[in-house]
C-alpha cells in the first residue's frame, strides 16, 4: 500500500509539472516525458487503473460495427485536435455525422436505445458544429468537450469495439477540466495541443 501511495503521488507530480509547463516541448520536457514513460512502464499506479465493463453484452453484431465507427471518427477527431490540426478535426466530423447515420437503432433493446437515444442529437449537432469551423479550433474544442461526454455514456454502454482509455484534463476551461477517450495509454492532450501535449492523468480503462 505504501509503495502504492508514493507511485501515485509521484505521477500526479509528474502530471502536474507537465500540466503546469505552457511553452512548447524542450530538451527538459522530454527529459520529463521520458521519465513518466518509463513510470507508465513499470508504476503500481498504472497497474491499478481503475477498469469499466461496458454495460450491455447483447449488441447485435451489426449494431456493434456501426457504433465502433462512431467511435473510430471520434478518435480521428480527437487526435487531429490533438495535433492542432483543424482541417483533419472537421473532416473527422463530418465522419462522425456519416457514422451516427448509419445507426440502426431498431436493433436495440429499449434499454439501449434509451441511452442511445440521450446522446445521438448532441453527437450529430456538435459533429455539425466541429466539421463547420475550419479555421476556428477552439470552438471546435469546446464542441468537442461536450462531445466527449456523450461518447463516454456510450463506451461505458456498448463499449468501443477496443480498449479505451479516459483520460482527463484538470486545466482545460478555466480548470473547470474536461475528459477525452484514447485509444492509448499516451496523453496526448486534444484540448491543448502542443503548447501542453503531456497534461493530463488517466482515469478509466473501458474494456
């Protein structure tokens, strides 16, 4: 337990350092990146990461593969976010919108389509919002925050067809914060790009 505790205190310092470093990566930066990557190696901390079964595992196939599109856009959206990269971002959501077209909902328990149906209009109005702001990243980010948390309801519910990673950003709005999903265990941080690529701290895995 004690070991534990120390490896949790010593990633949240490293998270910190990172979070709290505004300019773009350095020789000291990368020396500190290295350092938290080989702690991902080897932590307790990481070992213990907290895990979530998603909620149904009755999704008929083809329900499965129209949702992990879904999901495959976000992930494409978030990493172009992540790389300062608005037009790839937009074209990513207009992906998105293609993607939730294709949902099937009539193949879902009343169940799921209960939680389906509590995010599909916010996903295709901020995949509306982001694919139309070329040239304006930030107001693609704040439609991507809000993104973020419909596409949490829904990995946590049918899963990702993937590992997820929830990540979270304790500086993003003001340090109100933000979360984002990851197909990697690397932060890679979609909200501030490269003025703070490594600021973050993993939350979840969704298996």
């Amino acid at each position: 337990m004690k070991t534990i505790i120390i490896s949790t205190l010593a990633l949240t310092a490293i998270t910190f350092a990172a979070c709290n470093n505004n300019q773009p990566a350095t020789s000291e930066t990368q020396h500190s990146d290295s350092t938290a990557a080989a702690h991902h190696e080897t932590a307790p901390a990481e070992k213990t990461l907290a895990t979530v079964k998603p909620q149904f595992t009755d999704v008929s196939p083809a329900t499965a593969t129209a949702l992990k599109a879904v999901i495959d856009s976000y992930l494409q959206l978030k990493n172009g976010l992540a790389a300062d990269d608005d037009a790839a971002t937009a074209k990513a959501a207009e992906a998105m919108s293609a993607a939730l077209a294709k949902v099937d909902a009539s193949q879902l328990t009343p169940e799921q389509k209960k939680i389906y149906a509590a995010n599909e209009e916010d996903l295709k109005e901020h995949a509306e919002h982001i694919s139309k702001n070329t040239g304006n990243i930030e107001h693609q980010r704040e439609h991507f925050a809000q993104m973020s948390e419909d596409i949490y309801e829904l990995a946590k519910a049918f899963g990702g067809g993937q590992p997820l990673y929830h990540a979270h950003c304790p500086m993003y709005n003001n340090n109100k914060g933000a979360l984002w999903l990851s197909e990697s265990s690397e932060i890679k941080n979609p909200y501030m790009g490269a003025k703070m690529a490594n600021c973050g701290v993993m939350e979840e895995l969704i298996q």
